[in-house]
C-alpha cells in the first residue's frame, strides 16, 4: 500500500479505528508529496493530499504530525542566514480606526535598526479580507525579497527583509490556498510558521486556536532544533504580533526543553509616542501601537535570554530611541 493511502486510512478510519498519523508517517507522506511535485510526477496527487489534511483537520493536528510535515520540509528549505525567524501568516481583521496596521512589522523593524537581522516571510490570503504587512512593506522601508538568494543579499545590506511564501516554498503556498477551495484551514497554516527560512535562532510564533502556542513550542524539541529559541503565544488575531492588552501564558522552547510563564496585561499609557508616525491613528490607539510594539520586541528578546524584565527594559530604549527620531 502507496504511504498516501496508509495515512487516509490511518486517520480516516471509523471513529473507533482512527488515530492519527506517527511523526515517521507524517514526514513519509510530506516527503513523498514534496518529490512528486518536484519531479512532476503523480505519486502523491493534489486530491489525495487534501483530502488527508482534512481528514487531520477535522480531528486536530498533533506535535507529531507537525513535526513530520515540518521535517520533510527542512531539507528543502533555505538558511539565508537571519538572527530572528518572523512568520506572518494571519494578517489583522479589517478596522476603521487604524488597529489593524501590522504594528508588528514596525516591532521588527526597529530590532533589525539595533542589529539583529530579522526575516519575515508569509502570505497573503486575499479572501480573507484582512490586512497583511505585505501591505505595509513600503511604508516601513521593509525590502520584499523575489528568492532566498536575494533575501541574504538584502539581509547583509539592510538587516531586514521579507519574503513571500511562494518565493521559498512555493507548494507550501499551494496547499494553504485549499483553504479557499475546501473552507477550511489545513494543518499546512500551522506548518509553515515553523518553517525558519532565515535558519535562525530566535523565532516568534503567534498563534490563536487554545493549544496551538504549546504545540508551536514543542514542535522544535520533536524535530531537534533545540538549538532555535521559540518564544510561542496568542497572537492579536493569530498574527505574530503580542497583545500586550490581555494576560496570558506564553510557550518558550529552547535548549534546555519547553517551558511556560504567566504575563500579566502590560499596557503603559505614558510611553512616548513618535513625533511622526508610520501609522496615522487617533491618540489612543497610537498608545496600543506602542505597547504591542514594545511588547512584542520584548517577547523576541525574552526568547535570547530568558529575563523579561531585562528584555522589556531593552525594548523600551528601543522604542524610546526610535521615538527621538
């Protein structure tokens, strides 16, 4: 039996029959999907695939299966040599008042002018309706990168870049439009944050179902990439980007294994404010920008030395700085 139909079967059977798929199954199937589309051959068809991506949907994937599917993608994935892995996957819900601007974008920009080099890399599901920092790129002077070659060239020279899904892994982006096709997300949406084109060691991951910030945290420890530090939470609207205006716990994956931590709300209404503004927005929500931005550099940080309060001191000079601009 062809490894497609085992994993249809493994995860389609009867209720009492299914279980999900291996971690062994799960880079098995990805793998042979990944070779049949590069060598243009039908082994592993579009059809079959889906179907099994359903199948794993409607029952939730596990670290296991993420694992697999991440796995059998590193191989075929770039390491452009970045410092701080940013995927933007969600985008922002559509708002009249200016909080759906990718403030995110902004976070990254700053941490790239104090050193670090940060690739973004996504996709931008139109249908959607929601804005997406691909939006935004010229007006945070962010270089949108054509291919990963490119993407170091623009890393070396401006320390930020970002680049396209389809621009690194093009049937990647192929599987998350059967959003569109099925109604609904695949457990590729959860692979591709994982995929760490720039081969960094820092990563930020937001997420927004219950559960998928630890799956996010524990999928490295099951591929071993302890090497990478993972800093995983509930992102404002599932996009990478921190919502300092509610608590929550946070995931951290790093050498020493997987942990958890309790942040509590941390909105300061006296943080200064840039005389001028990438992004025009009454006073108040100027404050939450500050805050998410803040927050969110804090959260990257956070994931290099395990000291928040040392991590969020760091962001606000940051931040402060960028202000006096």
């Amino acid at each position: 039996m062809s490894i497609i139909l085992e994993c249809i079967r493994t995860v389609g059977r009867g209720e009492r029959g299914r279980k999900p798929l291996t971690m062994e199954q799960a880079f098995a199937v990805m793998d042979a999907y990944l070779s049949s589309k590069e060598h243009e051959q039908d082994t592993v068809g579009d059809d079959q695939m889906a179907m099994l991506m359903m199948l794993i949907r409607v029952q939730n994937e596990t670290n296991e299966e993420i694992a697999g599917f991440v796995k059998a993608f590193q191989s075929r994935v770039p390491n452009v040599g970045a410092d701080i892995d940013w995927p933007c996957y969600a985008g922002k819900r559509a708002s009249d008042n200016g909080s759906d601007h990718p403030w995110h974008g902004l976070a990254a920009k700053i941490l790239s002018q104090n050193g670090y080099k940060v690739l973004l890399h996504g996709y931008k599901d139109v249908a959607s309706g929601r804005t997406h920092l691909e939006d935004f790129l010229d007006v945070l002077d962010i270089p949108n990168a054509n291919s990963a070659q490119e993407a170091k060239s623009l890393l070396d020279e401006h320390n930020i870049a970002y680049l396209p899904l389809a621009n690194f892994a093009p049937t990647a982006q192929t599987m998350i439009g059967w959003k569109n096709r099925y109604g609904l997300r695949t457990p590729i949406n959860t692979v591709v944050r994982a995929l760490n084109p720039g081969g960094a060691k820092l990563a930020i991951r937001g997420s927004f179902h219950p559960g998928f910030q630890q799956l996010h945290a524990e999928v490295d420890q099951l591929i071993d990439r302890t090497s990478l530090s993972v800093i995983s939470f509930k992102g404002l609207n599932g996009e990478s980007e921190y919502n300092p205006k509610v608590s929550q716990t946070v995931w951290l994956s790093h050498e020493a294994g997987v942990e958890s931590f309790y942040w509590p709300e941390t909105i300061n209404e006296s943080l200064p404010l840039p005389s001028v503004s990438l992004f025009k927005a009454e006073h108040d929500v100027q404050i939450q920008m500050a805050n998410a931005v803040v927050s969110s550099m804090a959260s990257v940080l956070f994931a290099q030395d395990n000291d928040y309060k040392k991590a969020y001191q760091t962001a606000l000079q940051y931040w402060e700085n960028h202000c006096c601009h």
